[in-house]
C-alpha cells in the first residue's frame, strides 16, 4: 500500500504537524509506503521523492504588508485556492501510482484545490479534522472578545456579517472578513463533498460537522506518544502540586483556574507549564498567590518529568476542546485528569473513573475538585491506575494505526468493486 500523506508543514509545528509525521512512522513499521506532499518550507524535513512537487512557502504577514488591499487581495485569492499546489498534486500523482491520499491541515496554504486532481484520478482520500477550520471562520468556534464558545457561524452563511463585526480573527476587521469569505467558498464549492470520508478524533467534534451538512464523519480518537508510555507502574496519589501544560490563552480556561486558587490552602501548588499572548496578563492575576508557579515554555523531555511527579493535570479549557494531546499523555504516565466537562474533554475524562468533571468557567467547583484530589491521595492513585490502563486499551498507538489502516483499505478495496 503506498499512501499519500498531506500537510501544510513537514516538521514538528503543532499537533496536526506531530500527529501527521507520528502516524506516517507507525505506518511505515507496518510495511506501508507513506510519501508526503506539503508545503516548501525553509524547516521541513527531508523528502526526496516528493519535494519537487511541493508549492512554494508563503508568507502571508509578508504579503499583508505590502498593502492592506493589494496584499489581502492575494492572501484571499491564495488561501481559497492554490494552483501551485494543485499542478504540484497533479504531477505528483502522475508519476507515483497512489492507493489513498490523506489530508490532515491543509486550508490556507495547500488548499482543497489539491482534492480537483486527486478526484480526477480517481484516488480514495480521508481528511482528519484537527479543528474547526471548514466550518468556523476563526477555526476554534470561540468568541476572543466575549471570552466564551460562539457556534452564531457554524450554519449558513451568517458568518459573512457576523465575523467581520465580532472581529473573530486577530481582532482584525480585515482579517476576519477575508475568513469569512474564504469559509463561505469553501461552503459554495461543496468542499464537504470532496474526500471520500471525514476523521474526527471525538464524538463531539465529529457532532459539529454532522450538524453542518458532513455526512461522511467517522470517530477514530488520538493516540498518546509511545514514548509518554512509562515502563513503571503509576504512582499517582499523594503529591504536592497541580499541573497544568499548554497555551496561555483566553480560550484555556486560565482565568477561572487563577481564581479558584486564591482561596486554596497555601501547601496546595499549582504549576503552570506553557506560554502565550496571556501570559503577562495571567501572572498580574495571580500577583500576590505564592502557590502558583509560573514556568514558561517547558521541553517535552522536561514535562514528561513534570507530569511523574504531580497530584494531578488540570484542562480547564473554557472552548470546545477535541481530543487534547495533554490528557493522552497523562493517562499515559498514570497521572488523573480535572477537567472541564466540555467538547471533547468528557469523552476521556470520565467522572470518577479517569479523572473527576468540574462545571466549566466554575471556579467554585474547580477548586473542591481540586482540593478533593489533595486531600484523598489513594483517591488520585486510583483514578491514575485507571487512566493508565484506559490508554493502554483504547487510546494506544498500535490500536489507532489499525483503526487507520482499516478505514484505508476499506476505501481502496471499495474503488476496486465494479
């Protein structure tokens, strides 16, 4: 089987980038031939086969400042559509005998154009939603300004008004009409229709999309890293700080967990893993509370040492989360999750079995919960031993390759019936 994997960036650049490069190198140990099609950018990996197809890297801040008009004139015609991208596919596929393309982030810079000769050849394909990109102009169904979840564009085409006016995008009038055009062409153009199916990693995100006219959506959750996977046994319970890891931003949710801990006993620590554009306005929150710790931007290698010795995470996003990565690799290493029962977090965070649920945006709730943890450790090592045990099961690599490789060949066996 050789499979085409898509991807706007080929090297380590967020979730959709890792989870793309993670999966191509379990498929390959399974004797698959993974060949990549992205786009050429100064940092991407090696891709001998492949790269002289690729398009060209653009800049779109560079392009903006050469002209608020000019400049988001050409941002908006390149972000609709690609022909670069779409001759690179072309030829691509012209040369390599493909058996299934699969696409994972790639609105904005390869765009769905590179679907027109895929279709054309007659080639099964799968796209994987990391977010809310096709159907939400900002991509994350969150309202910046109000701090709050928005589902007001998710339906029709109201997002044409609605976005430019909430100034959903960057806080940028500009910005946010340009995404509300480039969704509504997207819509016009049937994109829905152009892959043969739809991979959601949650229920609730596989939801939205169905609630929105997909109806090619099927559920196959994320996977940890293998390397989150300790060969020790867990030892949760009994600790003496919370963990949080992740952006510093409005949707986390880090505002309510600041203020459910003003009222925490002082032997209770919470550390903060991570950065972000709320960083500042975060630490002038919690100014004065001496059991938070701030840590900035933490290695991976750093974090995973970070989550051995903590009570307990903490995902106290306020936003329709879909699979996150943080809570795989807490069960991972055997470590209970407080989350906010929202999104997707529910689906993993299970009330007294993997974690405990707070009610989102509660800080009241938040911290009995917490304190709840602290107070029971055998409650936390429980909870930990159970979260280990769930991932090794249902959340483990092995498991969702073969879930993949059952969707592709599924699809390919398929095309072949006369």
């Amino acid at each position: 089987m050789r499979v085409l994997m898509a991807n706007t960036f080929h090297y380590n650049r967020g979730g959709a980038s890792i989870y793309v490069l993670e999966l191509s190198k379990m498929l390959e140990e399974r004797g698959v031939e993974v060949l990549h099609f992205a786009m050429n950018h100064p940092k991407s990996l090696p891709a001998p086969e492949t790269e002289r197809f690729w398009p060209e890297y653009i800049d779109f801040p560079e392009l903006m400042a050469k002209g608020a008009i000019k400049g988001g004139m050409k941002v908006l015609a390149r972000t609709i559509s690609s022909k670069e991208a779409e001759r690179g596919m072309a030829a691509l596929l012209s040369e390599y005998k493909i058996d299934i393309v699969h696409c994972n982030n790639i609105l904005h810079h390869l765009t769905p154009s590179i679907f027109k000769p895929v279709i054309a050849e007659g080639i099964p394909s799968v796209w994987t939603l990391h977010d809310y990109s096709l159907i939400c102009p900002n991509t994350s169904a969150f309202d910046e300004r109000r701090e709050t979840e928005c589902s007001v564009c998710l339906k029709g085409f109201c997002h044409l008004y609605n976005a430019p006016l909430k100034r959903c995008k960057k806080g940028s009038f500009g910005a946010s009409a340009m995404a509300a055009l480039e969704t509504a062409c997207h819509k016009i153009r049937g994109v829905k229709n152009y892959p043969n199916l739809f991979i959601a990693p949650c229920r609730f995100l596989a939801q939205r999309f169905t609630e929105c006219g997909f109806d090619r959506v099927v559920t196959v959750p994320n996977f940890y890293a293998p390397s989150s996977l300790k060969d020790t046994e867990p030892r949760a319970g009994g600790r003496a700080f919370a963990l949080y890891a992740g952006r510093l931003s409005s949707e986390k949710g880090l505002k309510t967990l600041i203020e459910a801990w003003r009222e925490m006993p002082p032997e209770y620590i919470l550390k903060i893993a991570g950065s972000g554009p709320k960083e500042a306005e975060l630490k002038t929150l919690a100014s004065g509370l001496e059991n938070i710790v701030f840590l900035g931007f933490v290695e991976p290698r750093e974090l995973s040492a970070l989550r051995d010795e903590a009570a307990f995470m903490i995902v106290p996003s306020e936003w329709w989360e879909n699979a996150p990565l943080t809570i795989l690799e807490a069960f991972a290493s055997g470590i209970p999750v407080l989350g906010a029962n929202i999104g997707g977090i529910p689906e993993m965070v299970r009330h007294g079995e993997t974690g405990l649920l707070f009610e989102p945006r509660s800080y009241i709730d938040l911290r009995e919960k917490a304190i709840r943890l602290f107070e029971n450790p055998e409650l936390a090592k429980a909870l930990g031993e159970n979260s280990r045990r769930i991932a090794m099961n249902e959340y483990s690599p092995e498991i969702h390759v073969e879930r993949i490789l059952s969707i592709y060949r599924g699809l390919i066996e398929g095309k072949k019936r006369p």
